[in-house]
C-alpha cells in the first residue's frame, strides 16, 4: 500500500515512534528513522526492520529541539531517497513537576521539542508534499492534547498545541491532497512512561508491577495500556485511501480516558 512511499519517523529509536515505522515498513514504505541511542543497537533496528519488512531505511541523529538539525533532517531524507511523503512528528520527553517548581530549561526543551519540532518539521516536509498532491503528516499527540493533569505543566501545554497547530495545518492543506492529523494515546508502556512507573513504585513503596496498574488504573477506563503497535495501526490507516478526507482530526486511542 505504501511501497515507493517516504516516511520520516521522529523518535524512532524506541517505544511508540518504532512501532509507526514498523507498522509502515510492513506497508511497504521506506523509513528515516530518528532518535538516540548506542550506535550499535540502533544500527541493528535499522537493519533488522530493514531484513524483515525488504525496505530502504536509514537513521539519522537530528536533535529535534535545534531547528537547523530538523532542516538538516530534511535535507538529507531527500538526498537519500528524492522525497518525503509521509511525516510522524512523534519524538517527546516529559518532565514532570508543579507549575511553581518547573524547571525552566525543562519548560524550554519540552516546548522545543514536543510542539516547535512538529512545526518546524511540517515547514520542512510541507512544500513537495503540496507538489506533487499528497502528503500525510500525522502528529503523535496525546490524551494530553484533550485533558490535563497535575504536575505536567508543559507537557501539557505542548500536547494542546500540537492539536491546535494540526488543525490550522489541516485547513491550509484542505483540498491538496495533504492530510494532517493528530493521534491522541492515553498510557503506552514505554520507556517514557516506566520511568514515571519507577518513580511512583519509589513514591508509594509498591511493587513496579503494582505500580504499572495503579497508574494505567487511576486514569484508563479499559484497565490496559495502549500499544505501540496498535498506534502503528492506526498510522497505516490514517495514510490509506480510506482516510483521505480525514484531516484535522485529533484521533483518540486512550481507551476511554477522555470520555470521563
Ligand atoms: P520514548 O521515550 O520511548 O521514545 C522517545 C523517542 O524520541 C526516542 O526515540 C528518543 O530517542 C527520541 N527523542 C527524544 N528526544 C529527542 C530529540 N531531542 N531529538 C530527536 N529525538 C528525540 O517515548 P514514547 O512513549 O514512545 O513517546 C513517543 C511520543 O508519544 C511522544 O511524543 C509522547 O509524548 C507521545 N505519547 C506517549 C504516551 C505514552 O504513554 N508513552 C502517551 C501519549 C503520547
């Protein structure tokens, strides 16, 4: 479905963002992979969803919180496979603290790169998608683009933003053949979010086993996370046809989180 097709993945080294790729290299798309990691583990992701799936990819270590490494992430994509089709602006931290407490260089690193990296990175891929009359770009938010919660002051704010700045860039795109849309996940248990598990086993001196169902518990109707894979899903179906006059959206997969 998606073969000769371009996808660059932000934060793909890990959790959420490798299971989008691999969900797209499965649908025949060749991948940019982004993110950190030890060199040689990232090099055996590369090749192993490179073997598996029979695609092109390559990584490319941009640190998406300086915008001249997000251009350069653009820049070489192009030099490596002539296009970009499909964008996932999906790298993200969080840090977590009250308002009143919040590091202000937390602040300015979750902003950089949770809300102005999705901007910088739709500026970059937006010109040849209108070109040539199709383009997806799918932004991973979260259910903290609908809702709030304590002690995630900026992660929060970012997550609202990327929903507002997906909306604006579905209307400016309307009718183009580009398509924007946002994915809104409640709990996935990644490496993002074992460290929040770690750290309430240690707060409420729980087993990390008790730990990871109180917090999935304390917020997701469904009792259970979301994963990785399911949100690669998602990501296909958003590129298909069938979700061609889908844009603007804000797709939630929280199960049930924000129906509250
Ligand atoms: P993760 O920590 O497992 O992966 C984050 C990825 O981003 C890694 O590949 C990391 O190397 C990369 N990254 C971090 N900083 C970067 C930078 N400056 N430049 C380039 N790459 C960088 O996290 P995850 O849980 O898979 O989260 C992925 C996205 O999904 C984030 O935007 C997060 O906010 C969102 N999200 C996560 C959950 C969850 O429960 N895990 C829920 C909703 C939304």
């Amino acid at each position: 479905m998606l073969s000769r097709k371009t996808a660059v993945v932000t934060g793909s080294t890990s959790g959420i963002g490798l299971g989008i790729a691999r969900a797209l290299a499965g649908a025949g798309a060749d991948l940019v992979l982004n993110g950190f990691g030890a060199p040689e583990e990232v090099e055996r992701l590369r090749g192993s969803i490179a073997s598996e799936f029979g695609v092109r990819v390559v990584h490319h270590g941009a640190d998406l919180s300086k915008p001249d490494e997000v251009a350069r992430l653009f820049t070489d994509a192009r030099d490596a496979f002539g296009r970009v089709d499909i964008l996932i602006n999906n790298a993200g931290i969080q840090h977590v603290a009250p308002v009143e407490e919040f590091p202000v260089d937390r602040w300015n690193a979750v902003i950089a790169i949770n809300l102005s990296a999705v901007f910088f990175g739709t500026q970059q891929a937006l010109p040849a998608m209108r070109e040539r009359g199709w383009g997806r770009i799918i932004n991973i938010a979260s259910v903290h683009g609908m809702v709030g919660s304590v002690n995630k002051a900026a992660y929060v704010a970012a997550k609202h933003g990327v929903v507002g700045l997906t909306k604006v860039t579905a209307l400016e795109t309307a009718g183009s053949g580009v398509t924007c849309n946002a994915i809104c996940p409640g709990w996935v248990l990644t490496p993002l979010v074992q460290q929040q598990i770690d750290a309430l086993a240690v707060a409420k001196g729980l087993s990390v086993d008790e730990a990871g169902r109180r917090l999935v518990g304390e917020k997701q109707p469904s009792r259970e996370f979301v994963t990785p894979e399911q949100i690669g899903g998602m990501a296909v179906f958003l590129c298909s046809d069938a979700a061609e006059q889908m844009t603007g959206a804000a797709v939630t997969m929280d199960g049930g989180w924000s129906s509250q």
